[in-house]
C-alpha cells in the first residue's frame, strides 16, 4: 500500500513567519504521524487569500482551490486552531465554511467527496475552551463526510485566566504527549482501514 | 428599599454533607454578594428529589416546586456547576429543563414570571470546559427571562488533563477573587436597577 | 463473521410507555441497523434508576451497571437524545457523565474499554439545536474512546419557535430517511472494520 | 436624556448590495429600536478590510478602528450573524476576537471600557443551529463587559435539513415578530437604566 498522506491546515491569527502555537501542536502531531508512516505537510490559513463564502472557489484571487485540494490528496486531515473567546479562530471556522460546499461535491460512487477520510482536531489555548472547540470542529468535520478515531482531539490549555502560551512551555506535558501518540496511531489505522475498505455506496 | 436577596442552587453531583467545589465557588460568590448588601441562601440539587420533566410540578414527590418557590423570591439566581466531559453537569441542565416551564407562566404584567431577575452563572472544573458551560447555562436562563449583569460568568479550572479540585486550592487565585467581586457588585448593580424600574410590558 | 450488535440510549424525560419522538427516532435508525445485518436493541434511561456520579456503580440500586454492559457487550452504541433549551436532556448528560469513569479502564491491550466500538448519535426537538447536541455528545463519547462514522449524527428539528414533535410527522421527511439510511451503513462499515482490525496497542 | 444610540454588526458572508437574511433581521430589529425612542445604524463586516488577530488595531489598512469606535460611540450593540455548520459565521467571529482587545482597555472608573453598553443577538439561517450561535455570542460578549437584557437573543430557522432563507419568507412569522419587539423594548430599557445609574467602580 502506498504512503498514506496527512495535511494540516493550522488556523492561527498569526501569519508566518511569527511563531505559532497552533502550528507547533500540529507539528507535534505530524511527527507523530511520521513515525506510523504517514507522509505529512501542513500551511497556515492566515498566510493565504481565503475568501468568505460557500462555493469551492470564490474567484478574484481566493486561494481555497489550493488549500482544498491538499485535502482532497490527504488521507488524513488535521485541524489545527487556538481558542479566542472560547472559541475557534475565525480562520478555523473559515475553513469549515469553505468546506460546506463539499457537501453538494460527490466522488465516483456517489457519495460526499470528503468520505473515506480521516478528521483530527488539535487545540491550544492560554486557557480553557479546548473541549468545545473540538466539539465544534469535530462536528462541522464529521458533518462533512470525514471519520473521526477513537480520542482524535488533542489539546493544551493553561490554568483559568492564565496567560502563558504552549509554545512557550519548556516541554509537552507527559498527559499530552501520551494524547498525542494515541491520536496519530488512532488516525493512521483508520485511515488504513478506509483505504482497504471505503464506505459502500448506497 | 428592602434588601436585595440572592439563591443559588448548586449543581454539584456529589450529596452534603461531602465537600463540593461548586457550592465552595458559590459560597466565595454569596459572600461578595453580601458585602454589597445582598441577603443570601442556597441549596444543591443532589439533596432534592427533582424529577425528569418540563412542567413546574411533576408530582410523586417532585422537590422541584421548593427550589422555584426560592428563585421566584430572589432577585439574583446564582447557577454554580462543576463541569463533566467539558458540559454543565447533569442536573445544571435538569434545572433548566425545570425552568423551561415559567416560559409560559406570567406575572401581572403579562411578562415571563422570571423578568426582572438577575442571573449569574459560576464554573468550577479540574480542567477546561469554562466557557460553554458559561455559554450554555447563560442562554438558558437569558432565554427564560433573567437579566445577564456585566461580566456576569465566573470560572476555575486547572491546565489541561491535571486532576486538582478548586476545593484542593490554598486560596482563591488573584484573577478568579477579583472576577468574583466584579460579578457580584455587578450582579447587584443590575438587580437593584430593576427593582427601581422594571422591564416595561406590551 | 458473527452479527454486529448495535444498543441505543434513548434520553428522552418520559417513562415508557408514553410515546418518545427520540425513541421514535432511535427505532428507524435501528430498523436500518438491522437491514445492514446489525442485532439490535434499547433501552429508556429515565425507565432506569440511574445515579448522579462518576463511577461505574454508585451503589444504592444504581441501575447504571446493567445499562453501561449493554455497550460494552454491543459493537454500535446509539445516543438519542431530546434538545431541551437548547442543549441534550438531562438523562444524555448523565449517560455521558457515567462513562467518564471508562476512560480510567482499559481492556486486554490496555486502552480504554470503549475503544473499537463506533458511536453514532440522533437527535430530534420541536424547533432549534440539533447540531450542537451532535456536538456535545460526539465529542464526548469520541474523548471517552468511541470511533464516529462518516456523518455519524442524525435529527429532525422543526421551523424556529414551532411546537410539532418528530412523532406527530406523518412520515420522515425525504432528506432526514436519507441520512438516516447513510448513518446506519456507515456505522455498520466502520464497527466491521474495527472487528477485522482493532485499534493497534501502544 | 439623549436620545439612545444602537449600532448593529451584520456578520454575512455576502458583501453589500447582495441581499442578506442576518441584514433583513437586524433591520427588523433596529427599526423595533426606533419606535423605542433610539437612534441606529449599522454595517456589513464583509463590506470592511478586518484584519485578523487580537489588537485595536492591525494597522495596514485595517477598518476595524473604524467599526469599533461605532461600537463605542451606541449604548447598545447588535450583532446579527448567519449560521454556517452550526457556527456563527466566521466574520461573527472575527467581531468578537477584534472586542478581545478591549478587556485591557478601560474608561475613566477604571472598568473594562465597553461596561454600561448592552448587547443583543440575532441569527439566521437555513435550519439549525441559532441557541448554540446566540450563546457562542452572548459569552463572548458579556465576558467583554456588554449586559444582556431579558430574552436577548432572537432568530429564525426552517425546518431540518431545508434551503428556505429568512430573506425568502412572504413575513416575518408572529413568534419572531414578538420575540423582535420584546427584544428591542428590554435592550432600550437596560440600556436607559445603565445610562441613569452606570456600573459602580471597584
């Protein structure tokens, strides 16, 4: 079999070349999924032109298409956002948004495009808000068509009303590291199993 | 003017006489709210029998007719919740189903019968899940009919994936004590406003 | 390969036997479980004497046990769930609360019990919060070690600030029996995956 | 006493002049406000350059400055959004990430500087989602310093899985209307209340 392939979208306010929390918890995880044999890239939401709307390309210069189709190449898709307000970014919910429109796009045999993918969610935060971000994207994801591991959120956040980042811890916490290791093997299994076997069609 | 009068029901899943970390943050907020006037009492749910159901009396020894009577005669309704999988606790939401009822039941104005009523909401949790419990438990009571005062949630919770209960805290962390005082004053402010000048009817 | 066996939670507030759209609901899901060779079953939680808490048995005549090994011994656990004021019932949440003390017991490999399950979840209401109901309880029941199909979440809700229940429908409406049918397959084709080849150990 | 000034954030992913279902319901809205005596206005956020992060101010052309200082300037604060995969729009978003900057910005008694303003809340969409969109929302808000009046929030949505727009309605249904109205009535009289006896400081 060949490769199977991860994309991460990272949904940081920050452009690049600035650190970034959220990108640092997904390179975590992408090396994670290295190590199961997983072929991985990823890009920052905010370093392109992602247009508002619900149509796969917005025109006038919307660098969607580009990004989609990452995800369409990827077996394994990871979303990767911070937390404001309780929330996910902007961004992250940008590319949910974007996403909707692949609800009406179908494969071969006839299902939503996005199926026989996998979904992982990662979250970082100074505090508080990690579970509901994940319900949230979790949810849009799933909604999609993709599949969901067992455990496939992961997330750090500090103490209530803290301020200090994920980046700036000096190492990954042990209970976030073991998270992190059981998200990648979960993620490459059933991406595994879906590329054995995909979802039948009607 | 008479003096203001608070309740809080805790929502807590462990019985008294236990410790419990959400009536010990309901406690810190009573308190304020006393220092600025406020005549307070509570209750946890846990040592009632409140029924599954949405009317205001389920009967067979439904105790849930007691705790409304008390919120009917507070002016400031304190919801205190632990949180559980990252949601308010299962009988935070028990007391909202309950509270559905009084949408329909009015006062002499022909208004919802809890108008005019300030709600505030407390969370407590080893670790993240803060906001939305917030967020879930304030639509709720703003949706039935109380006032939402600025800055009217208040929260602890430890980093993420730790095990440590607010009840296990030495004290009150700076920022969690100075947002507790804020919600209380201003909690205060908002009830004794509408005690002046209630919301206007049709 | 033996049959796949799916059991439903229905947390709906009303005992059995009064009519429940969410165990109306749960049966056409199960009524397409069945077509694609799952046994099925369910059961009402509000019929049982269910604990508030945190572990697997509270004592007392907690009826939690006999229920949570009806998931253990089924290969598809089906949430179906009430909105009430916007949010899962009561019963859904303490469902979720009683299997939090899963996380903290591992099978033969040393995982968490509920792995190489798959969780779908239905939800219906007279009007508004679908969605995030999905949410809540997908996120949940992922965390604690549950898989999530492709558009693993169903429900029927009606027009905003409506009254019709799911059950005075004369039918199912076209779009909610397809996703129904699609929900059922790919639960089914993801638990048969699971069986073939279960999670893989640290 | 001045007249009231209300200013509402439509959060359509639809740049004027296109029609917008979240622009057609704060019309609704804003004119309920005028027959309570305040004087309104409003803007699409899509039709302004709003940098993403968490500054007053991006520079580079950010038009956040701008739309802000409207927020500042109004004593109450509407903020209509759409749904989208169960979410307030990412432009929703954005708004209240931009407000995160004014938690450390304070007026002349030393409180967070959007304290004594109220906020309400529409939203639309297709089907689904407006409870958990109007409490995303109202938590972000309050927590900044805006007072929610009774019943707050409002919104339209179709039935499940249906394609109907707000926008596309022959009338507004009677249950929205009197939702609108009562709405308008309660953030006019939070607002005049706030205005005649303001939060009291430390």
């Amino acid at each position: 079999m060949e490769n199977l392939k991860a994309f991460a979208l990272i949904c940081s306010l920050t452009p690049s070349p600035e650190p970034s929390s959220s990108e640092l918890m997904a390179n975590h995880i992408l090396a994670e999924l290295s190590k199961n044999g997983v072929t991985t890239s990823s890009a920052r939401v905010v370093d392109h032109n992602v247009a508002p709307g619900v149509k796969t390309d917005m025109g006038n210069g919307d660098e969607w298409p580009g990004l989609r189709q990452r995800i369409l190449d990827a077996d394994i898709f990871l979303l990767s956002t911070p937390i404001w307000m309780g929330h996910p970014s902007s961004l992250a919910q940008r590319v949910v948004e974007r996403l909707d429109a692949d609800l009406a796009e179908t494969n071969d045999q006839d299902q939503p495009i996005m199926y026989n993918k996998v979904a992982v969610v990662s979250v970082v935060g100074n505090e508080d808000g990690a579970h509901k971000t994940v319900a949230d994207m979790m949810q849009a994801l799933n909604d999609i068509g993709f599949t969901v591991p067992a455990q496939g959120g992961t997330y750090w956040v500090g103490e209530a009303m803290q301020a200090v980042d994920f980046k700036d811890l000096d190492e990954v916490p042990e209970n976030i590291a073991h998270s992190i290791s059981m998200l990648a093997r979960n993620a490459a299994h059933v991406a595994k199993s879906l590329k054995v076997a995909s979802y039948p069609p009607e």
